[in-house]
C-alpha cells in the first residue's frame, strides 16, 4: 500500500501514525508537507495526522484545512481516494468540508488523556472491515477539542445513512449522540477522534488499533 501522510506546522502525531502504516503494509509513507500543491501518484491512501496544526489558532484544524496540500486531498477524496483523519486530522477534515459536522471545546474543559471504549457501529467500510458492528474496543484518546457537534437533521442523516463508524462507550467529551468518528457520504472518508496508530501491539497494551490499518490494506491490496 502506498500511502502519504501530510505533515502540518504543529504536527506531533506524524510520525506515530506512519510507523504504524509501515508496520502493517511492509511499506513507508511518503511524509508530504502541507505546503506542497500536489499529491504523489499512485497513492492507495492519504492520512491526516494528530497534533496542534497551527497552535489550535482561530479554531482546530481551520487553519490546516487551508493548506495547498489539502486542496489536492479534498480533489483527490472526491475522486475516490481513501483518506484517513486522526484527532487534529478529524478537526482538519472537517474544516475541509470533507466531513459534516465540528469538533468543539470537550464538555468540562478539560483535556482528556487516556485508554477509552468505543463501541465499532459499523463494519461496512474498508476502515472498519476488520471488526464487527456492535463489539466494544479500547484505543486510547488525547484531546481537548473533541466534542462532536452537528445539528439534529445532520446527526439523523448520519446516523439514518451508517455513517457513524465509531461511538464512545463512556463518557468522555461531551459528544452528540456519542460520535467518536464518522464517515463521508461515499464511505472512502474517516475521521476519528481516538487515536488507533496508539493501539497496535504489545508494547501499547493491546493491538485494537492495528485492525483498522489492517482493514485499510486489504481493501487496496
């Protein structure tokens, strides 16, 4: 799998997620700069890491979804090109209009760092293939800005269309109905607050995390 993972000012969650692109196709990432126009050829997925792009200024993500790169992503995503959002990289999707909806302030204020459970709603996708709908798995989170907000219409769309891949099975930000990742209209787009590059073996206290990148390489191989 050839995959690209863009590379904001900000970024701290780059490297993190391109070793665990590596790690399940055999292959590196091509780590692309935000200030570049155009994508690789051949790319079989473009992944939007975590991080602080931009410090967080004006909003999460606002900034970065203004990036020359990501006008080649969002071209690129509606030909069909799988892309992947991370955390930062949900909030940056979003901005994009590639995803509906926005990530707010998390209820409380505060920042909130740790293993939760997420309940995987659906299996329908080349990002969820490898789990079953309705099984509950642990992947760990790191946000402030995570509170998933979208009017009642929208929410009801999302969830009426199976696009909510991921739901929150505790407590944790606030989110609407809680939405821990959804998907685009076309199934081809995720963004997700948790953090799966985070779960992938052993050394990280489980591999539920890895399942998701495992699913992403066998739907391009």
């Amino acid at each position: 799998m050839k995959s690209a993972v863009i590379v904001f000012p900000g970024s701290n969650c780059d490297r993190d997620l391109a070793v665990a692109l590596e790690e399940v196709s055999g292959t590196a990432p091509v780590m692309l700069w935000h200030a570049e126009t155009a994508l690789p050829d051949g790319l079989d997925l473009v992944a939007v890491p975590g991080g602080f792009s931009y410090g967080d200024y004006l909003r999460s993500g606002a900034m970065a979804a203004r990036s020359p790169v990501m006008r080649a992503v969002v071209q690129a995503a509606g030909r069909g090109l799988p892309v992947l959002g991370v955390c930062n990289g949900f909030q940056i999707l979003t901005e994009a209009g590639l995803l509906p909806g926005a990530l707010m302030r998390n209820a409380g204020l505060n920042f909130v760092c740790r293993d939760v459970a997420l309940t995987v709603e659906t299996g329908r996708s080349a990002f969820t293939s490898r789990y079953d709908a309705g099984e509950t798995i642990r992947i760990p989170v790191a946000h402030h800005d995570g509170n998933y907000s979208a009017d009642e219409e929208t929410l009801d769309r999302l969830e009426g269309e199976g696009r909510i891949a991921f739901r929150y099975a505790e407590p944790v930000n606030g989110s609407a109905r809680g939405i821990a990742g959804v998907l685009n209209d076309a199934g081809n787009v995720l963004g997700l607050m948790p953090h799966p590059e985070r779960m992938t073996g052993p050394a990280h206290g489980g591999s539920d995390g890895r399942r998701l990148f495992e699913g992403l390489v066998a739907a391009v191989g």
